[in-house]
C-alpha cells in the first residue's frame, strides 16, 4: 500500500484479511494459527518477504535451491523482515513432457495469483531453470508489492578426454557424433556423466543464462546475479544482499511495473543481441511487455538487433561458459562496454541509475578474454535478426551468430515433416531421399499447434552425417534450444495450426532464405498456395482441462506466446481485478 508521502505502508502479516464477513476475527484466526506455527507478535509486526521455493526431485538446476533459500532468509532476518516461503511451480526443462512452454503462462498465474492472495509486503522470486525466469518476470509485472528476482546461478563445467564439456551445446554436439558412429557407447556414457556436473541451470549462453542476463539488465534482480556460478559462496552472498533489500524495497519500492519500461526493454534487448543470448528470450520478452504498458515488437527487436554488435564469446556461438563470463565481471562488465548503446538514466531494483552502477569500476578486466571492447567486437551487428516473407508474413527469427554463413542465403527443395515425432523417425531413416541442398521444414509445432517445443533445430539426417554433412537450412513455428546451433529458422508465424504460409508447403517446393533482405519465402505462385490454402483442415482442439484453455487462448509467437485473457489491459495489477 502506497502512503501519502510516496513511502510503502507495510501491511505485513494481517493484510489481505481471509473473507469470513468479520475482520476482526479473520486476523485473530490467522494470529492462532501463526502462534501455532511458533511466530510471536515480535515476528507479526515485522514486514512479510515472501520466497517462492522451486526445489523439486524434477527439477535437478534447482538441487542447491535449499541452501540459497536460507542465504535470503538470513538477508531478510538480518534487515528486520520475517520471510515466509511458499511453493510454485517448478518447471524442470528436461523432465517435463511434451514441453516446458505449456506451462510458462500456467506457471505464471499461479505467482501472480499467490502474489496476490498471500500476505507480503515484497515477494523474493528466486528461479532459473528456462521457464521459471520468464514467467515470474510475467507475475512481477502485474504484481501490486514490489517485486526481486534471484536465480539459482550456473552450473561450472565437467571435463572428457581433456576437453571442457557443457550442457547443452555439448549435449547436442557430441549426440550428433554418437549417431554419426563417431562416438562409441562406452564414450557417450562417460559424455553423459560429465555434461551436468553440479546443481544449477545450463553453463552456456542458453536460455536460462540469457534470461539471468535480462533479468538483472532490466533491473529486476541485484547487480551481479546473472553469472555467480551456482555452487559458490558469491552466489549465496547474493542471496543474502537480495533478501536485505528485498526488505528495504517494503517500504520504498518500486513496482516491478515501474522497472519495467521501455528503456529497461530495449536495454534488455541490447544485452541479448551482444551476448549471443537464446532465441527464446525473444518469445520471453515479447511476452513480459505485453503484460506492461510498454508496446514491444520484433521491429523493435530487429532495429535493435541490427545496431548491437556481438561483444560476448560464449557457447554456442562463442568458446566459453558463464563461469568464464563471471570471471570476466559478469553482466556489469558487459554493461560498462556496451554503455554508449544503452539508457543509463534507468533505475531497478537497486535503486541506483545504470550510469551509477557502471562508474562503480564495472570495465571488464584487462586479462579477460570473454568480453570484447565495443570497437573490436567478436562478430558484425546483427546476430539476430528478424526475418518476413511469404513463408512468415508476421515474421521469424533467426540466430545468425550460430549459422553457417554458406547457408544465410540458400534456395532449395522442401522436405517437409508434419509432427515432430514424424521428423524423428524419418531423419533416423538411412534410405530417406535427401541432400544437403533441401531445406527441412517442421509443421504443427507452434504455439497452437504443439506449445512450441524446442525442436526446430531439427537432427541432421542420419546418413548426411555420416557424410560429413553438419548444417542444413531447417524452417518451423517450433522453438529451438537456447543451446542449439545451426542455420535454423524459427517462430515462424502465422504458425501452420491456424492455418499460416507453413501449412501450405509441400516436399519438393523451393524455399528462398535471404538473410540480407531479412527474407524466408516459399517459392509457389498465389494460385497454388490459394488451392492449397481451401484445403487446409485446422487440428482438432484437446479435449479438456489446461491444454484445452491453453489452444484456446493462447497468443501467436510474435506476441509472444501469452494467453490473452492475461495482457495488459491498461487496469492495473492482479489485486486491482475482481
Ligand atoms: Fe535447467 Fe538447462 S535444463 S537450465
């Protein structure tokens, strides 16, 4: 609650009365039971931190989750705050079936509503793994407390045969080498047991590492806490500062709604571009400013883009990990190069302006090779961009900083796969009828069609591995991993289930990719694809339940993938609905 004097009214423990018709017994009934939970009234008049708690046996980034959860509670003791923890959903990307995407937006109420229904005067929101990020930043930016962000941190690297090994990008390599013959079982099981060697999110510059990044960019979580590896003791003495401020932000904020504009968005989308981050932020992104008053889209991602040169030399585009880029001076140090390019006048989280934090000697040390001077960047502007054409007239994306530049402008046939499960089998197949000319398109996998599953790197044909073949040209409405390289297309909308360009291709067909004129585009005249296009049968809907109300709601990929029922309405946060 906002005072007269602009200060926060903590309302602590007793706001939010439980509707029994009668406050006053409302707050005694909470006080018994609280006293039953061994809290006094020293401990009620304090102001209520509330920490989400994503540890779970299906979620492996998030085993050291125990031990940072106590570093905030310390924080949070310390600054005069009582904190209490509570449960959400935590989405572990590798044990969640068909895909973590289906439950971003899930995930994501159910923080906004707990936010909202609980007591607290500031909430912790302490994730990592890919989706857990996005869809608390999409919480936060309803949320009516001032709201903190804290990641669990990365992973450090494993090793094999001395060769530094890193999930995921590693993951994906070394497969590859498995089911082109070049690796045997015997090394792929030593591979497996090294690729994942300690608690926390993927070591490369992944999804998870490219939305720490974002987050602490967008002021949303304290300086410094996008790179502390996971295990260390930097990465708990985060902790402990992020739940002291979080009990200074009770009583003097700011909303995440008031961090989260224009300037934190475009500044996020500078970082993205320099470091080489997830394609998948982009969808994350979109996402977060639909729920702000900020309009945002992949115009703005494409002039941005296009102006922001590669700066960072990590994996997959690069050579190191985030352990690496810590070293380096982590996201300050990236901050202070990129500074002539960014809103310095911003202000997070923190409480302190961009420009303050950078002039606190954030310059990346001289020794380091990860982060490279703004004058002599790794690679050219533009290791994103955005692509039109006929094949997505509301655009795609592509990362060109993990392509192969032979490929950026390439015409060839169509081998076209309706499902991912047909892909997999089909791309498996030795006798399938395929060269390194044909491009492969993936169907049905956009956001209707299938949550968007990391699968538009499609796999590299079997046999054309064995030949040596490493790349192809690969389109889709899916995702791909954060992790992944490859000349690969993405996020193309309007997506094949509702009826779009991608539908309407048939094998053999020439699709023209033109990365100069930002182009993808099928090569079949209007009166075919009109044929095509009044044949076209739209998938039938899932039966019941949360896909159902997903399918149903669910926004295309250049808005972001949110539902629409949950967008900025231009009413305020969750607390103000009825
Ligand atoms: Fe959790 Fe990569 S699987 S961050």
């Amino acid at each position: 609650m906002q005072s007269q004097q602009g200060e926060r009214q903590p309302e602590g423990i007793f706001g939010g009365p439980t509707s029994y018709g009668d406050p006053g017994f409302s707050r005694f009934l909470r006080g018994a039971f609280l006293a039953a939970a061994g809290y006094d009234d020293a401990d009620l008049d304090r102001p209520v931190i509330g920490i989400t708690n994503l540890t779970s046996d299906y979620n492996p980034c998030h085993r050291d989750m125990p031990a940072l959860i106590e570093a905030i509670r310390r924080g949070v003791l310390e600054a005069g705050g009582i904190p209490f923890l509570f449960p959400t959903i935590s989405l572990g990307e590798t044990l969640l079936s068909p895909t973590s995407m289906l439950y971003r937006n899930l995930a994501s109420m159910e923080t906004e509503e707990l936010i909202s229904a609980q007591p607290m005067d500031v909430v912790v929101l302490l994730g990592g793994c890919d989706k857990t990020v996005p869809a608390q930043l999409m919480a936060a930016a309803v949320a009516t407390v001032p709201t903190i962000l804290e990641v669990v941190g990365p992973m450090l690297t494993g090793s094999y045969e001395g060769e530094r090994l890193g999930a995921c990008t590693d993951c994906r390599r070394l497969w590859s080498e498995y089911r082109g013959g070049n690796i045997d079982d015997g090394g792929i099981t030593k591979i497996r047991h090294n690729l994942a060697t300690t608690a926390g999110t993927c070591m490369v510059m992944g999804t998870a590492s490219t939305m720490a990044l974002i987050t602490e960019t967008l002021g949303m979580m304290l300086p410094e806490g996008a790179t502390a590896p996971a295990p260390t003791g930097d990465r708990l003495r985060h902790g402990v500062a992020t739940g002291r401020r979080a009990v200074e932000l009770a009583t003097k904020g700011p909303l995440a709604s008031e961090v989260l504009t224009r300037a934190a968005f475009e500044n996020a989308l500078r970082v993205l571009t320099a470091v080489g981050g997830s394609t998948n932020a982009i969808v994350h992104l979109l996402a977060i400013a639909g729920r702000t008053d900020v309009t945002l889209t992949l115009d703005d991602v494409e002039q941005i883009a296009s102006t922001t040169p590669l700066l960072v030399d990590l994996k997959p585009s690069g050579r190191g990990y985030m352990e690496d880029l810590h070293h380096a001076g982590g996201l300050p140090a990236i901050l202070a190069t990129l500074a002539p390019l960014l809103h310095l006048d911003h202000v997070g989280v923190s409480g302190r302006p961009l420009r303050e934090l950078i002039d606190a000697g954030a310059a990346p040390p001289r020794w380091q090779e990860v982060i490279a001077p703004l004058d002599a960047p790794l690679g050219a502007v533009g290791s994103l961009a955005v692509l039109r054409g006929s094949l997505a007239p509301d655009g795609a994306i592509i990362k060109v900083a993990a392509a192969t530049p032979t490929l950026l402008h390439h015409t060839g046939p169509a081998l076209v796969f309706d499902s991912v499960e047909e892909a997999t089998i089909r791309l498996a197949d030795e006798d399938l009828e395929v060269t390194k000319d044909h491009v492969l398109v993936l169907r049905n996998a956009g956001p209707r069609g299938a949550a968007m599953p990391e699968a538009g790197s499609l796999p590299i044909p079997r046999r054309l591995v064995r030949e040596g073949v490493r790349d192809m040209v690969r389109v889709s409405d899916a995702r791909m991993s954060g992790t992944s390289y490859g000349t690969v297309v993405l996020h193309c909308a309007p997506e094949s289930a509702a009826g779009g360009p991608l539908a309407l291709v048939r094998d053999g067909d020439s699709i023209r990719l033109d990365l100069s004129e930002r182009r993808i585009d099928l090569l079949v005249d209007e009166g075919e694809l009109a044929r095509r296009r009044a044949e076209f049968i739209a998938p039938a809907l899932p039966r019941r339940g949360w896909r159902r109300l997903f399918v149903e709601h669910v926004l295309p990929a250049n808005q972001g993938a949110d539902l629409d029922f949950l967008t900025f309405d231009g009413e305020g946060g969750s607390t103000n609905r009825p």
